[in-house]
C-alpha cells in the first residue's frame, strides 16, 4: 500500500497506540454470530426471496436491550445467496412504522429495483423487485437508502450482506463453504450512552465528521470469537459503519492472501499485512491456521479529517502523510479466530496462482470524460457535488447506455469520502496520476478519494430500463449522504 490508499490512515506499528482507547474491546468475548443464509426458493424459473423489515430488540450490553430494526431478524439480516445468470425476485414487507427502502449496493439492475430513495416502501406495504443477476461472484450487501435517514435506518441495522456464486469462482476450489470456512464479516461501530442503549448521536459535529461509535461489533458481537474448524478461512469483510474507516491486520503483523474487491475475484492473489476499507467497501483475505496458533484481527482507525480546523490538508503539505487524530490510531481486536485443533482436517490448501483474467483498464475505450467535485462547504453545511445537494426531483446527469466514460473524482474538502455510482462495477485508472493498489485493480463500486485528491475511473453502464427513474452517486459516508453528498443520473439512449 506504500504511497496509495486512504492517506489519512497510520500505519499499524507506525502512529499506531496498541491502547484500545475509545475502541473498546475489553468485555467477555462472545461466539461471533453468522448471519442466517437465505437462499430463496426457485419458483416458476425465478429465485425468490421473502423477506420482512421489522423492529426488534437487541442487547449491545448484556441485559440492555436497545430498540432495533432487523430483516426477518431483530437486527442485520440473512445472508442472501444467488447465482450469476439468474433472476432473483423479492417480496419485501415493510412492517416497519417509517417507510424504508431496500438498496442491492454493487448490482446492475433496472432503476425501478435499484431500492434507491425512489422506492419507497410505506408502512404496512409490500415491494417485489426483479431483476437478473449479472454480478460477478463476490459479496455485496443490501442497506437502507431512504431519502434523508440512510443513516440512522442503516446504523439501527437494516443491512446485511449478499453472496453471489457463479462458475468462474466454484472451478477455483476455494473456501465455500459458509459459517464454516467462509464467513461474513459485516464490521460497525455503535455508539451507547451510559446505560448501554443503543443511540444515534447527530449533532453539528457529526453531520459534518459521520456518526462514529466507540465500540465495534462484527456481525452485531462485540469481542467477538471464531472456532476455526479448517486450516484456511475465508473472510469476506464489508465496512458497513456509516462514518468509520478501518485498516485491518492480523495482530502479529502475519501475512493474509487478498483474493477480492468489491466486484469479484482479482487477477492474482496479492500478499498483504494490511486492508483499508472505508464505508461501503468490501474485501475478501484468505488467512492461513495451519501453524495452528490462534489469528487475532485487528482494526486501526484513523481521524478521517485532516487539518478540518487547522486548515493542514495533504495538498498544502506536498502529498505527504498528515494525520491529526483525534480518536485516531487506536488499534483495537475485532475478531479472535481460534486455532485449529489436531484431526480437525488442518489440511494446507494451495491457492490457485491466477484467479480471473482482468485486462488493465483501456482509456482508449472512453468517449468523454465527466467530472465530480466533493464538497463540504464551511463546517460541513454545504455537502455537495459540483456544487449541488441531493435534490429528488432534479437528474444532475444523463449517461448514454453503452458507452464508456472516464469519471474524475476530485475531493474539494478536508476529509476523504468514499465515492459510490450504483448501477456499475468500475476499474480505477488513477489517484493523480499514480496506479491503485491491488485492492483497487479489481472491480469497485465504492472507492475512497483522499483530501485534494483526484482519481479516475472507467464505467460505463449497461442497464437503461425505466427510462425517467435516476439512480444516485454518492459519498458513502451516511451522514454525508443524508446531508446531500449525493447526485442522481439517468442512464439514456444515445
Ligand atoms: Cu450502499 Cu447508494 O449505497
Ligand atoms: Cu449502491
Ligand atoms: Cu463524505
């Protein structure tokens, strides 16, 4: 990652504390929950899905139960497994007291399932979209979108990840078997008051830095704890925090096998020590138990605010690494994996050497270059891109359907903002000019842009129904989102 990346992180060991500070993770450690896997039911040649979005109750601390809301659960949902090539319909009971939405974050889709903040679902009703899955295998995740109240909707629990299958990935033999050496990691912070409820604390401050929490959870447990059965785990991680990013590691600096980004499998298997992945971001890490010594992950989060009141962002200081923390560099255990007993299959897998054939990016391919500038105004009051809030009823940009397009990211503010176009899986070209890291060679749908940065990607999109219905760019930050760091467009006909 040297050079690349979030630049406001620390590196773990580097600005690093090995405090657990404001990251709390000193209560008993608890068996890390596995969402329930939902695979539908194929009726009449779709893959069909039920599902209810309600209120629950969820203890954070033991014997404190806090007001939730869950996807056929009390809080988070199912895992919800499908397969390229296949149509997928939902039938989705909103027996919720507010309206919601449901989005598909990372899918191609028509714009009338997208489940962005144009499908309402009222109180009391029922939304049943379709659409085919052209995703590559990977994990994506479903989230409330609602106009205005992504935030609080998502932090009290409406999402929960997706696992697509398809042929390209079964012929690798790679771990798949799920909860057992395929887990989702769906990591959060929340925050709790003095009695250990659950709050959402908005305030001045917050609009403008996110909602942080001081606890995290991995799957809605806290300390969590993994009994390993298999020599080899594969991790799918989703930063599904409104605010926070993390870099994640293995404690004792060991080495994990990243095999793939948002959008699928890499090319190879890179060898990394550390991850970043801000809101919205996903990654998947092979690590290894047959040295048979328990595995601890570990998150470092940064301040993701850089010079906000000093005024010392990375372009004034020449593109060096500058980081003012305030609950930054903490470093602090998300998930114990125990170690693999004796007979209990430790067998040493190999991972194939090439995973996916992905051509570089070809810049030849673009017919026009479209440009987005990430605003945060004075405090925070004027979250915009080129210029404008979110506004429903206005379509800030028309894309033709087919065609390739270069989008230049520039971020105009402080703080660096994880950028998500839904309806694409794209391929980073740049960072001012220097290549990605292996994280972002693979296919993004959400990707981070620094303070003064800019960065390039390539798109285009292939979805064009439902002529008159946009689908949103945004900040993935939900209390940037929610203030209006977010723009719609149509995808037309040329
Ligand atoms: Cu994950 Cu538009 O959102
Ligand atoms: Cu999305
Ligand atoms: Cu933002």
């Amino acid at each position: 990652f040297a050079g690349v990346g979030i630049a406001a992180l620390p590196l773990v060991g580097c600005e690093a504390r090995s405090s657990f500070g404001p990251l709390r993770s000193s209560d008993d450690p608890q068996p890390l929950a596995i969402p329930p896997l939902n695979r539908g039911a194929v009726e009449g040649g779709e893959r069909v899905f039920r599902l209810s979005l309600t209120t629950g109750q969820k203890e954070f601390v033991p014997g404190v139960a806090s007001a939730t809301i869950g996807v056929d659960a009390d809080y988070l949902g199912p895992t919800l497994e499908m397969r390229r090539g296949e149509r997928v319909r939902f039938h989705i009971d909103n027996a919720l007291a507010e309206g919601a939405t449901v989005h598909w974050h990372g899918f191609e889709l028509p714009a009338a399932a997208d489940g962005g903040p144009h499908q309402l679902i009222r109180p009391g009703t029922r939304w049943s979209p379709s659409f085919e899955v052209r995703q590559r295998a990977s994990l994506y995740w479903y989230h409330s979108h609602l106009h205005r109240r992504a935030g609080p909707q998502v932090y009290a629990g409406l999402a929960a990840p997706i696992y697509v299958r398809d042929d390209e990935e079964a012929a690798l033999d790679l771990p798949s078997d799920y909860g057992a050496d395929d887990i989702p990691l769906i990591v959060q912070d929340r925050a709790l008051d003095g009695s250990g409820k659950l709050i959402y604390p908005l305030n001045m401050h917050t609009r403008m830095m996110g909602v942080l929490g001081e606890r995290i959870f991995v799957n809605g447990t806290q300390n969590a704890v993994f009994d390993a059965q298999t020599g080899q785990l594969r991790l799918r991680i989703l930063n599904g925090s409104n605010a926070r990013f993390y870099e994640f590691s293995l404690a004792e600096g060991q080495a994990m096998q990243l095999i793939a980004s948002d959008g699928g499998l890499l090319d190879r298997p890179h060898t990394v020590r550390s991850l970043k992945l801000a809101p919205g971001e996903r990654a998947q890490v092979i690590v290894d138990l047959t040295e048979g010594r328990p595995l601890s992950l570990v998150a470092t989060s940064p301040d993701n605010a850089m010079g906000m009141m000093g005024g010392q962002g990375r372009g004034m200081m020449g593109g060096g690494m500058m980081n003012r923390p305030r609950d930054g560099g903490e470093t602090g255990e998300v998930l114990r994996i125990l170690d693999i007993r004796p007979g209990r299959g430790a067998r040493a897998r190999r991972l194939p050497p090439r995973l996916s054939s992905l051509n570089a990016p070809d810049l030849s391919l673009a017919v026009r270059t479209r440009r987005f500038v990430l605003d945060m105004g004075m405090m925070g009051r004027g979250m915009t891109i080129n210029g404008a809030a979110m506004d429903m009823d206005i379509v800030n940009e028309r894309v033709p359907v087919g065609q390739w397009e270069i989008w230049e990211i520039a971020n105009a503010s402080m703080m660096a903002h994880p950028f998500h176009i839904h309806n694409a899986q794209f391929r980073v070209i740049d960072r001012d000019g220097r290549r990605p890291p292996p994280l972002e060679t693979g296919f993004k749908d959400t990707v981070v842009v620094n303070p003064r940065e800019q960065l390039r990607v390539l798109l285009r999109f292939e979805e064009h129904t439902d002529p008159d219905l946009p689908y949103m760019y945004h900040c993935h930050i939900l209390e940037h989102e929610d203030a209006g760091m977010m723009g719609q467009f149509l995808v037309v006909n040329s």
